[in-house]
C-alpha cells in the first residue's frame, strides 16, 4: 500500500492484542474503521486480511446490505455462519447442539418467531435474543479452537439495529480464544439523525473500543502512486521504461489530478475531493431576431406588419365620457 503504512500497523496490531486478552482473560481490543466513500476503506481491509492470512489467522467476513426499512436481521454473521457451515459443518452441528437459537441464523433455514405470522404460535417458544447472541460467542470461540479469528464486519452504515446489538455484546465480551473484531463504516453517510451515530459515540467510551479515521493521500503519497501505477502498466502492457500508451494516458490523468490537488491545497482548502478549476464564462450570443424574409424583387416595397387595431378607449377620449366600472 502507498501512503497508508501508519494506518495498517495501527490495524494489524489489533491481532497481537488479541491475543494477549486471551491470555489474560480481558475483553479484547476492536478497531472502528471510518473514512468517507471511496477514501481506502476496503483496501486497507485487504491489506489486513493478507497479512491475517500470512500469519496464520482465520479470516471471517460479513457484509451489511442497503436494504432501507426492510434489512434483514443479522445479516453479516448469517454469511458468517454459511461461510463456517461450508468449512467445518461439523462444528456448527455441535455448536447447534448446545445452542439451538444458532439456527435461526443459518442461511437459507431463518426460523420466523412465533407469534410475528402465526396467531396460533406461542410467544414463549420463540428464541431470545440473548440466546442468539450466546449462541454466537459460542460459535466465534469454537472456532477460534482450531486457528485465531479476526472477524470484519463492512459497511455498518446499512446495518439493522439486531446487528449493532449483536456487536455491543460482543464488544463487552471477553474469548477465551484469539479473537479480533474490525468493524468499518462510512462516515460521510452518518447524519444527524443516523441511529449508529449515537451507537458509534457510546461505543467509544468504552475502553478496549478505539477508533481509526482514514484521511485523503498526502501530495507526496499521491505522487508515489502515480509512479507506482506508472511502472505497473509499463511492466504489463508495453516498455517498463516509458510505458505504453494506456500507461501514458493514466499518468498524465494523474498528474492532472495532482496538479489540481495542490491547487486547491495552496489555495488554503483542505484536502478531500479534488474540484475541478472554474470554467471559464461561456460566450452569449445576441438574441436571435425574426427570421429574414423572403428576398424581394428589384423595386418591390418592403412589405410591412399590419398597423394594431385602433381602440375604441384611447387617451383622446374625455374622462367624462370613460365608461369606468
């Protein structure tokens, strides 16, 4: 990554504190990753996930979907669950077993409460929603038996309220395995009146909660990328030397860019969305005037619109004689 080193140590630290509060029996260390759209978020994501994967970590990745008023509950460890279903069917059978609220989770076998669509259900038999939330803390450390586990959780923005719950317990809970948890949201899509802003601020005042805001690339950072991406297409599509012409073409685009960034920088803006220069004021034609007529014969006179009619009440008329209403 270009630019980004700081922030990526900062974030794969949170595996190394993992795994001394599991030792220790102290609630681990959980990393919120913010930045506005299209800042970083997801790369630096990677990032993580590869070196996870490098130093022998199990990596389990759920997604929060724009569904409006209708989202699905618990929609990222529903995939979550699917994923370790498919990997280690075995051990979800146990889990079940143990916790049967579990199944509601299962992709594809979502058990409605009863009494939501059946009159006849009894409310008792429905499952709690502590029982899922057991029933989850359970399954991350049984997992977390054979290999450490850092579970991401994206685009929390779009997340139900069931999922921001099922988050908080797990945030307050101590594993007695490796556990990490990285959660990323826009920060950009959080209004006044977003409910996760509020989430987002009672969250922060607990302790082993710590929060990472990535920022636009520096100008230095954004020169270094183009030259990296300069070398890349020049290795592959033409003269590592000059690059081919697609190279050539998405080197002056950024530094095109780059000008206008340090532009906007000099002119004392701070940094984010690069804007382009003002366009300069468009030319205004005069108004166009009555279509030209039909050129005239030689000694032909040019013919003239008709006089208005006359009206009866003209000023000549006496004020005596106005018929006024």
């Amino acid at each position: 990554m270009v630019g980004r080193d700081a922030e990526l140590a900062e974030a794969t630290s949170v595996l190394d504190d993992a795994v001394r509060a599991a030792e220790t029996g102290s609630p681990q260390r959980v990393l919120l990753l913010s930045g506005d759209a299209g800042v970083g978020k997801t790369r630096l994501l990677r990032s993580l996930r590869d070196h996870a994967h490098d130093a022998g970590w199990q990596v389990l990745a759920g997604h929060c979907l724009d569904f409006a008023d209708s989202a699905l509950p618990y929609l990222p460890f529903s995939e979550v669950l699917g994923r370790i279903a498919t990997e280690h069917p075995a051990l979800v059978d146990a889990v079940a077993t143990d916790h049967p609220a579990l199944t509601r989770l299962q992709p594809g076998r979502r058990t409605r409460s009863a009494g939501e669509d059946d009159p006849g259900g009894e409310v008792g038999h429905a499952p709690d929603r502590g029982d899922i939330f057991v029933a989850v803390h359970a399954l991350l450390e049984a997992v977390a038996a054979e290999a450490p586990v850092l579970l991401v959780v994206e685009d929390l923005h779009w997340a139900d309220q069931s999922t921001r719950d099922m988050l908080g317990f797990l945030f307050t809970r101590a594993f007695a395995r490796p556990v990490a948890i990285v959660a990323s949201y826009r920060s950009d899509d959080l209004h006044r009146r977003h409910p996760l802003r509020r989430q987002v601020a009672e969250w922060s005042r607990l302790p082993q909660v710590s929060r990472l805001a990535l920022n636009p690339l520096s100008e230095d950072s954004v020169r270094a990328l183009v030259r990296e991406t300069r070398r890349h297409h020049g290795r592959v599509l033409g003269d590592p030397d000059r690059g081919s012409c697609r190279g050539q073409r998405l080197l002056r685009r950024g530094a095109r860019r780059l000008r206008l960034l340090c532009h906007r920088r000099r002119a004392g803006r701070p940094g984010g969305r690069v804007a382009r220069p003002p366009r300069p004021p468009r030319r205004r034609c005069p108004p166009r005037g009555p279509r030209r007529q039909r050129r005239r014969a030689p000694g032909q006179p040019r013919a003239c619109s008709p006089p208005p009619p006359t009206c009866p009440r003209t000023l000549s008329t006496p004020a005596s004689d106005r018929p006024w209403r």
